[in-house]
C-alpha cells in the first residue's frame, strides 16, 4: 500500500512537469538544452554522454565527463583530448593533452579528423584551422649543422642519447643527415605550433551551421518532428523558462521528501549495497585506467630499485609497491629497447585498452627524458616456463588437472586479442616465457613488444621481418610458400606452448627419450597413433588429459595456415571431451598417412584474392 502511494504520487509529479512545460517542450525537443562539465558550458550540436540524450547533440558532437570533472572529447583511433573551451560562434573547438605530451598521439592522430566525422563523402565536420605544413618525424643520433634544418624537437619522446625532431616537408634531403636518422612517421597539414608541449588544437566543423542561431542571441537544435538531421534556431523565452524551472524544481522537490521517506522506512539496507556497489565500480574503473608515473615516483614504488626480480636484453624487472596491499612488477626498458619510442607507445596503446582475466594488466608506465618504464601487476608465481619442466623440482609441480586449466586460460586470452578487441592484437611471441600465473595459477599473457594490430575483416598482414621466438614462429615467418602471415602464427606458437607443456611433464626413465634431440611434436604424434607409450606414472585421467592437450597442439602447429583452427575453435576444442577429437594429419611420417586413427582432412585451400594490409600504426 505504501508502496503504491509513493509511485502514485510521483507519477502525479510527472505528469504536472508534462503539463507546465508543454511550451518549452514544443520549441525544443530536448530537456536540457544547456549543461556544464567543469567550468565549460556544453550545449548544441556537443552534449555530455551519459547525462543528455542523443537528441540534445549531432552525431559524433558526444563529450564525456571525467570524474575530476574535465570535459574529453574523443578522436579516431581512441585518441583521448581535454576541451579547453568551445567557441559556439565561430564554432571552434580547443583540444589539449592534459599530460603535455601531444607527440604521444602522433602515429593515432589524423588531422582533418577522418570519419566518423562525415556527414557526406565529400564532407566532414571538422577540419583543421591555422594549419600551413606537412612534417616528417624523425629520430636522429646527431644532427649536425642543425641551425640550417628547419626543426622542431620533441621533447617528450627525446632522451640523452636521442633527439626527436620533426622536419618540415621544404627543407632539401641534402641538409637531413640521414645516416644518423631514422624516419618514424610523417604528418600532414599542421602548423609549426603544434610540437609545442603546452599546444592547443584548433578544431573547427562547419556541419551542423550554427553560427546563425548563436550570432543573433538563439539556441541551436533539432528541428521538430524532422526525421533527418535538420537544424533550426529556437528563442530562448525567459518567462516560460523561469516557469519551467520553478515548477520542475518544485515538482521534484515534492517527490524527493515523498521518496526520502520511502527510503529512510524502507530501503535503508538497499541504498548502502547499491553505493558500495557503485564505490568498487569506480574504484576498480580508476585502477583499469593506466597512470602515468615520474620517475621520482617509480624510485619510490620500487625502494630505489632493491628488489630485482630478473633481467634480459630488454631491461630489468623490479617488484615494487604502490601501496601496502598491492604490489607491481616495474620494467625499466633498456637503451636497445626504447629505440625510438615506437614500440614503447604500441605497448602502451595496446595495453591501455586490453582488460581480460588472462591478459596482465598494465598498471602505469614512465615516459620522462630518456628513462621509460612500464609498471604491470605483480604476480608472485612467476612464468609458466618454471613449472612445465618441473622433473625432479617437487615444488614447481602441478597437477594435469591445472595444466589444462591453464593451457585453456591462455586459449581464451589469445582468443580475446584475436576477436574481443575493436582491431585485433597479433602477439607474435606466445611462449612459457611470456605466461605468467597469479597466486590462483591463473595465466596471463605478457609482452607485447612484437605485437601488431590489424583490422578485424582483414585476412591476413603484411611484415617486413620475421618476428617472435624460433622454436614458437610460424612456418609462413620464414617460407611464403606455406601461406601469408595471420592470426594463424599465434595459433601455431600456442601449438608449440601445448605439446612443450606434455613434454616437459613426461615422468620417465628412459634414456633415450631423455635425450635433447627429440622432437616433441613427432613423438606425440608417433603416441597418438599407438607407435609409443604416453608413459605417464599417473592416473587415467591424466593420461586423457595429455593426449587431449597431444591432439589440439598439433592441430595447432599444421604446416599450412588455412589447416590451423581459429583459436574460437581451440578453445571449443579444450573444453570438449577428449574422444570426440579427430587425430590431425601426421606431416612427419615419412612412410605415409597412418590408416588407422586418421581424421577425414579436406584438402588445403588455395589463399586466393586475399588483400595484403599493413601493420596497423
């Protein structure tokens, strides 16, 4: 009964909200037509997303509102800018990157902005204001006689060792030292500007034209009652404005004491679940979001560097603390590896936007002079590499049971770069090294230095070199003749990742199977088909396990690309019943196909017609 009291009498509140604002609603369809994020006024053709609806802005005009309360606009390519202010009248947007690196943005930032900014073919939004050259990016050693080069250095992206300097398009290639230079990237019709740190982008559209309505005191909107995206100036009426105003705050002031006294008798209980509910959303949101550290702060995470947790050609690795409760493992990238910032921003760019249980989440990164550090998520149990040759080491053992649970997290990781990306993530250089497992032994799949994006309705991508780790590289890494480079590769090193997994936990005695020259693949091939024993000292369900794990490596590691499953199909195939898996061609029996467990194969496909696309920037 009270219940039905509290709904009636706000039903009653809508309806004399409906009623008094009839004349407003009649000149303009959208119910807040002017709104504020900070200390910028948002109205037509921008709205907040979130706050106003679709009608209160054109398409594409959507800014989001970050919880420190700054207005960000969002350009192709996910790049993320701050508005600085919004000049209705001349109708021109001023863009800035709130971290005073805008060089970050270069390879991901088109300018004039491409669609989705197009209202016809021929036409966009935006275009570019005050901009007079075209520039090429380059990283240089040395640049002799520079007071003859026309450069801007880029300080941000600069260290001790390297400048990056941004050359304009006049300048003649005789006064370009080239042989200490390396070209990175080019871009086009800008102004000099914009390499400055503190730089603002002038944006300007001319569709929708408001200038109009705005130069004569209206309101820009939505044309009533018009299907298309038709455009008309509105009055701005104070008196029914002010009215609007006192009865809708009246009005919903009414039924805010009707409902705060539903809620103190009522939903006390209700109200503190759902806030602690909305508190760990946010508090989880604002950890997904990767923090940019300086290098001070990274001494302080990592204690000045006391506690390595390993080493190699690409740096050191420290384990360090954010706070008492959560730890991070920080990588300070070598000289050798920051090269000219290239693959140091993909990483980032990468990682920024990838949040799956089996992928390791980026925490932060450094990117201050010439020192550049990444800071990931510590997870205590190390690599996957440490546990699958665990013969005669008790305390790295793990059961089958867990091994195909992980071999299954790392199938649906890569399953998630492959398809649950907006441009699919190629990683290139899937290994034990590059899995690591969390206190739960749950695997998370690491480095992304070789990886590379593509598009999704792309088939296949086009390489320069060869890339990954040998003994895990697809054959097409090396011989065109087995088919382009794809997806596929991955699925092939996973492949690899599986029959090494069966290989190193192999508990036997024999000397010859011991030996170092044997090759794991044909010898699970040779078990599948009955020529030699699993010989696993344990019981059957780990015998079926393993030969289930047998059979989808090498389904994984067929010669060809075009045999290979897609890793959707992997995973189907590892969380199936083992008997239902058809045995795939041996391609190493050099006498010829077995007769007796053979899979029914349809011949290759012949890749035809298939559009060779460059690595995504």
């Amino acid at each position: 009964m009270e219940t039905s009291s509290v709904n009636s009498s706000f039903f009653i509140c809508l309806l004399l909200i409906a009623g008094f604002s009839e004349p407003v609603e009649s000149q303009s369809s959208c119910p807040e037509p002017e709104t504020r994020c900070g200390n910028l006024r948002v109205r037509f053709p921008f709205r907040i997303i979130g706050r106003q609806p679709e009608v209160c802005g054109y398409p594409g005009f959507g800014l989001q509102c970050s919880a420190a309360n700054h207005p960000v606009f969002e350009l192709p390519r996910s790049v993320k800018l701050n508005v600085k202010h919004i000049d209705y009248t001349s109708q021109i947007i001023q863009l800035y990157d709130p971290y005073g690196c805008l060089s970050l943005h270069f390879p991901n930032l088109t300018l004039p902005p491409p669609p989705p900014f197009q209202l016809k073919a021929s036409s966009s939004y935006f275009d570019l204001h005050d901009y007079d050259d075209d520039f090429t990016i380059f990283n240089c050693s040395q640049l002799k006689n520079s007071n003859k080069v026309v450069k801007f250095i880029t300080t941000c992206l600069s260290s001790s060792t390297y400048q990056v300097y941004a050359i304009s398009s006049g300048t003649p290639i005789g006064q370009i030292p080239l042989l200490s230079c390396t070209k990175v990237f080019n871009i086009s019709s800008v102004t000099a500007k914009i390499f400055r740190a503190d730089y603002t982008i002038h944006l300007k559209w001319s569709n929708p034209m408001c200038k109009r309505c705005e130069s004569t005191g209206r309101r820009c909107g939505f044309r009533n009652r018009s299907i298309s995206l038709e455009t008309a100036c509105f009055e701005i009426d104070s008196s029914n404005k002010f009215l609007t105003i006192g009865l809708t705050a009246g009005s919903f002031l009414l039924a805010a004491i009707i409902v705060a006294i539903h809620y103190i008798f009522n939903s006390y209980k209700s109200h503190k679940e759902s806030q602690e509910i909305v508190d760990k959303f946010l508090k989880d949101y604002a950890e997904l979001r990767p923090t940019r550290y300086s290098y001070a702060e990274i001494k302080r995470i990592t204690n000045q560097f006391k506690d390595k947790l390993g080493e190699g050609s690409f740096g050191t690795v420290f384990k360090g603390n954010i706070s008492s409760e959560f730890q991070v493992a920080v990588k300070i990238l070598s000289d050798s590896i920051i090269g000219n910032g290239e693959e140091f921003i993909i990483e980032i760019g990468m990682m920024a936007k990838v949040h799956h249980v089996n992928i390791t989440r980026l925490v932060g990164f450094c990117a201050q002079g010439f020192r550049r550090a990444l800071v990931y998520e510590y997870l205590p149990n190390g690599s996957l590499q440490n546990f699958i040759n665990s013969l005669g080491q008790r305390k790295n053992f793990i059961s089958w049971t867990q091994l195909q649970e992980i071999a299954l997290g790392i199938a649906k990781g890569i399953e998630y770069l492959h398809h649950g990306c907006e441009k699919r993530i190629l990683h290139f250089d899937i290994k034990p090294h590059n899995v690591l497992l969390d206190s739960d032994f749950t695997p998370k799949i690491s480095d992304f230095g070789l990886a590379k994006l593509c598009s999704k309705n792309q088939s296949v991508v086009s390489m320069t070199n060869a890339r990954g780790t040998f003994g895990y590289m697809a054959p097409e890494m090396f011989f065109r003749n087995f088919g382009n480079v794809s997806h596929k590769a991955d699925v092939y090193s996973f492949g690899m990742l599986l029959l090494e997994m069966i290989g190193g936990r192999r508990i036997t005695n024999d000397a010859e199977e011991e030996a170092a020259h044997i090759y794991y693949p044909k010898w699970i091939h040779d078990v599948l088909e009955g020529r030699k024993d699993l010989r696993i000292h344990e019981d059957e369900e780990d015998a079926m396990i393993a030969k289930k794990l047998g059979i989808v490596g090498l389904w994984c590691i067929q010669w060809h690309a075009v045999d290979r499953p897609s890793m959707q199909v992997v995973v189907q195939m590892l969380e199936g019943q083992e008997g239902k898996l058809p045995i795939p061609p041996n391609p190493f029996d050099s006498e010829g196909p077995s007769t007796s467990n053979r899979a029914n194969v349809p011949a290759r496909h012949v890749m035809q017609g298939l559009e060779i696309i460059q690595e995504a920037e």
